[in-house]
C-alpha cells in the first residue's frame, strides 16, 4: 500500500513522530494511517490526506484589514482627488470635520463590509508599480480605539483588485 502524504510532528522534547497517512476508507469519512515505526495501520477519525495536502498559504489569514466597527471613530476613503472624512464622537457619525450629521446605518453598512474584505490571493513577489498601486487608485483608512489602518487599492482588473495593506501585504482581492 503507498503513502499518499507524511505528516512529521516534532515533539516538546525534540523527538520526531512520522505519521504516514494512506488511502480513505471506503466508509465513514476517515483514512488509513500508521505512525513510521509500526507495522499495523489504525484509520483516523478523519479524512487526513484532506488536511495533509496543504500549502503554506492555506494558513495565512485571509483579513486585509482589521479594525473594529464598533470602536471606529474616523474613516477616511480619498479617490480621484476627493477626500472624504467621516468622524464619529459621543452624539454619532458627521461628514467632514465640521459638516452635516452621516446617515448612521449607511455609515455601519460600510464598516461592516470593509471588515469583511479578504484577500483570494497573496501577491507577495509582485511589483506594486505593476500592479497599479503607485500610486494607488483609492485609499481608505479606519481609524479606531488601536489606532489606524489604511488599504491602497489598484485599478480593478475584471473581478479582482490588487490591494496593499497598511502592514505592506500585496493581495489580489475577489
């Protein structure tokens, strides 16, 4: 029978267990394994190959940004020349530093969906000159209790937009 993926666990201690992982089971959702130095397989609770064919960027956090929608106090979105403020203080949203009152519930629909944005693909040996992100087309920032964010966005490309975070992370968002 032939390993279909190795998973190695390093022990606290420094000790090596190799887990050599086989065929599903027909049945049951679990898979054939045994550790390196036995003879007889076990079946796992679990399909592992599903969990052993893995990327490094499988692991990586997908949030672009992170801030939070209830201690955001200023928002900033500056696009094609324009800058746009909104400010947050005890009696609730205003446009500008001295404008009108925001509409609350437009104002939260947009912290919500900004928080919700995640990268589909990491960019990280691009070019951020040939992405369209210098300089970029539309910066919005979100400043909170923590302190301030910001994510550069380049020119969209059919569905996807390559953005840079605040942390310099390039991803390609969906």
């Amino acid at each position: 029978e032939s390993t279909r993926a190795e998973i190695r666990l390093k022990k606290a201690e420094g000790a090596e267990v190799v887990l050599l992982v086989g065929r599903d089971s027909p049945v049951g959702y679990k898979s054939y394994v045994m550790e390196g130095s036995e003879d007889k397989p076990h079946v796992a609770s679990t399909r592992l190959s599903e969990l052993a064919h893995r990327e490094l960027g499988d692991f990586r956090a997908r949030e672009v940004w992170k801030f939070s929608t209830y201690d955001a106090r200023r928002i900033r979105i500056f696009q094609n020349g324009v800058d746009l403020i909104l400010r947050k203080d005890d009696s609730g949203w205003w446009l500008g530093d001295s404008g009108p009152r925001a509409d609350k519930e437009k104002v939260s629909t947009w912290l919500t969906q900004a928080s919700a944005i995640k990268a589909k693909e990491f960019l990280d040996s691009q070019d951020p000159v040939a992405l369209g992100l210098q300089p970029p087309v539309a910066t919005l920032t979100v400043e909170d209790s923590e302190g301030s964010t910001t994510l550069e966005l380049g020119k969209a490309q059919g569905e996807l937009t390559p953005a840079k975070s605040s942390t310099g992370v390039l991803v390609q968002l969906g």
